[in-house]
C-alpha cells in the first residue's frame, strides 16, 4: 500500500501542476476554459466521493483501487492524446471519478490492513510516501514534458497501471472478507445517522477550509513579498521537505504524549497561526516561518483525523465514511477559497494585518471545538476485525 501510494502520488504531481501551462500555452486555450477543466476534474472527484465511498464497500476495497487507477489512468491518457475541449473534458471527468473511487478505498484498505493502535502510525507513514511523491513528482514531469507533453500524460497512466498491478498482486483478495453486502442505501443510512460522525465531520470541514489557503491565500502573499514563480515554488518544496522530514517522528510522538483532541486542536491551532505569521511577518524569512508553522500543523492534522475517521466507522462501512469525510473536506474548500478569497480582495483596503488575524480566529475556534467533541468522538481501540458476512 505504501508503494501504491507512492506511485500515484509521483504520477499525479508529474503530470497535474504542468497541465494548466500546457493547455493555455500549448492548446492556446483561455484561462476561463483551463479553470473549468480543473473545476471539472475536482468536482467529478469530490463531489462524487460519498457514493464512490459506498461503492467501494460494495465491491469490495482491492477491486475499487483497481477500477480507480484504471479510470484514471485513461483520464491521464486521454489529456495526451485530446486537443479539443470536449476531449478534455472527457480526460478531466475519467480522472476525476478515478481518484474518487480509489481515494475512500484507499484509505478504508490502510485501516484493514493496520491493527487500530497503530493506525496514526499508519497513515503518518502514507503520509510521507504521498509528500515523497509530490517532492518528486514537479521534477520527473518538467523533465518528461521538456520533450514530448503526451510523452508526460503516458508515463503518469503508466504509474497509476503499476500502482494497480501491484495492488491486484500485493493485496489479499476481497472476496468475502472485503466486500459488504448491505444495499447502498443502508450504507449511507449507517454514516448519516451517526451524530459522533457528523459532528467530527462538520469540525473537519471546518479545518479544512484553512487548510485549502495553502492554493490560495498562500501563493498570493508569496506573491506579494517575492517575485516569479520560481520563489512559489521553492516555498511549496520547503513545505513538502518539512512534511517528508517530520511526518512519522512528530505523529508518533504526539500519539504517545496527546490526546486525539488535543492532537486536532494543536494542529488547527498551527494552521491558523501559520497564516497569521505568513502574512503579518515581513519578508522572505516571515514567509518561510509561517509555511513551516503551517506545515506542522498539516502534519498532525492528516495522519490523526484519517485515524479518527477509520475508529468512527462501522464494521464494513470504513470507505463509506471515508467518502463522506473527503465530501465534507471538498465542501470546507469550496467555503474555504470563496471566503478566504474574499477576505484576501478586503484585505488590498484594510490593514495588511485584518485577513491573516481573521484566519487565527478560525485556527482558533476549530481548536476549541476539537477540544470538545473529539474526546466523544473517537472510539477506543478496537480489536482486529475484518468486514463482511
């Protein structure tokens, strides 16, 4: 799994953050048009992650990685071989209903695999490999698309192909011990009516929103202090080092010494002062001091709540919760971007100091409301189970 994940993290990162240049200066498509077909690619993959979640239960999680990277995998193809906007937007939706699929199943397959004490340490270690994955991803793609783009398009649906063989063989079969054989309509019944749930997952939303600055409000403060692109990008790889480099030592140290509630709330707490010393910090150096505070948050925010999602579930519903988590986080990014937008428009008006303070208030308030619902929230460790009749 960790290899899987990998794979499609370096495919993914090679191909996506070139895509845009590629179909304005290669395509000589508008800037609107680019911004629908990513639009589309998010919404396809977002917004169908609950059902997709369900599904995955249903097949069984081996199958749905499968049928996922298979799906995206076409998706990635297509982007080399379509020139016309509505082949793109056929690219951009395969790829999107790829990622939904094997996305929840992904996760739900970490938690089966994992006994519940070490998940945190589990996903901390996914964690690493996905950063690995971004770390070298940009690299692998400018290289690959210095000669041929579709070249670069074929070679990323080439990683998602291997992340599939090597899941089909690497993974023991779902058969009976993978699949869940209640009606999807049960399935959802079971994440809805679970009020612990709906609680951590509105909180989550709620972070997550923050956590969407770092494609936003982050680019346009380096924006501001520094100039080119390539001063983007060197902050997005001290934050990707900083990921690689502390992920599994400060989760597992925060799983040994924190409560889970208190673990969310430092984190949400990290995220909204990252951003307020982002962006009332001067220069280079104040930039790079709130991405890294920022990013630690980020550490102790990803590996602790996919645990508390995968010790929420119920027997056999793990990547249903799983899709209604990530359909949750797309909701908190959309709020997200539209208010933190709107905050960052206010902001050429007001003190420089207004946006940013505004942020550690929210950091603050997700903090708070972690420290009360997470102790009702996440369930003692279970025993070993495996799902289905």
């Amino acid at each position: 799994m960790v290899a899987d994940t990998f794979l499609m993290a370096l495919g993914f990162y090679a191909l996506v953050p070139l895509l845009a240049y590629h179909l304005v200066h290669d395509l000589a498509l508008g800037v609107a048009v680019t911004g629908l077909l990513a639009g589309l690619r998010s919404v396809s993959q977002q917004g169908t992650m609950l059902w997709s979640g369900v599904l995955a239960d249903r097949l069984g999680h081996r199958r749905a990685i499968c049928l996922g990277v298979l799906l995206r995998a076409a998706g990635f193809t297509a982007f080399g071989l379509a020139s016309s906007v509505p082949g793109l937007a056929v690219a951009a939706i395969l790829a999107g209903l790829g990622g939904s699929l094997f996305h929840p199943a992904s996760y739900a397959r970490y938690a089966e695999l994992t006994p519940a004490g070490d998940r945190v340490r589990a996903y901390a270690v996914r964690e690493t490999a996905s950063n690995a994955g971004f770390v070298l991803g940009p690299a692998l793609g400018g290289l690959l698309a210095a000669g041929d783009f579709p070249a670069l398009c074929f070679a990323a649906a080439g990683l998602f192909l291997l992340a599939g063989l090597l899941t089909w063989l690497g993974l023991p079969p779902d058969g009976r011990r993978g699949a869940d054989t209640r009606p999807a309509r049960a399935l959802l019944r079971t994440v809805w009516k679970d009020r612990r749930f709906r609680r951590f997952a509105l909180v989550t939303a709620g972070a997550w929103a923050l956590f969407s600055q770092l494609y936003l409000a982050v680019p346009v403060r380096v924006g501001r202090v520094l100039d080119g692109p390539a001063a983007l990008g060197l902050i997005y790889t001290t934050a990707a080092v900083v990921l690689v480099v502390t992920t599994v030592p400060l989760t597992r140290l925060a799983a040994r010494r924190l409560r889970t509630g208190t673990t969310l709330a430092s984190a949400a707490a990290l995220l909204g002062v990252g951003l307020f010393l982002l962006g009332v910090l001067p220069g280079p150096a104040g930039l790079l001091t709130g991405v890294v505070v920022f990013t630690l948050g980020q550490v102790l925010f990803l590996p602790t709540v996919n645990t508390t999602v995968s010790n929420l579930a119920a027997p056999g519903a793990v990547a249903s919760y799983f899709g209604a988590n990530g359909l949750g986080l797309a909701l908190g990014a959309a709020a997200g971007n539209a208010l933190g937008g709107r905050l960052l428009d206010l902001g050429d008006g007001s003190p420089d100091w207004a946006p940013w303070t505004v942020f550690a208030l929210v950091g603050v308030a997700v903090a708070v409301a972690y420290l009360r619902i997470a102790p009702r929230a996440v369930l003692p460790p279970a025993p070993r189970t495996v799902a289905g009749p």
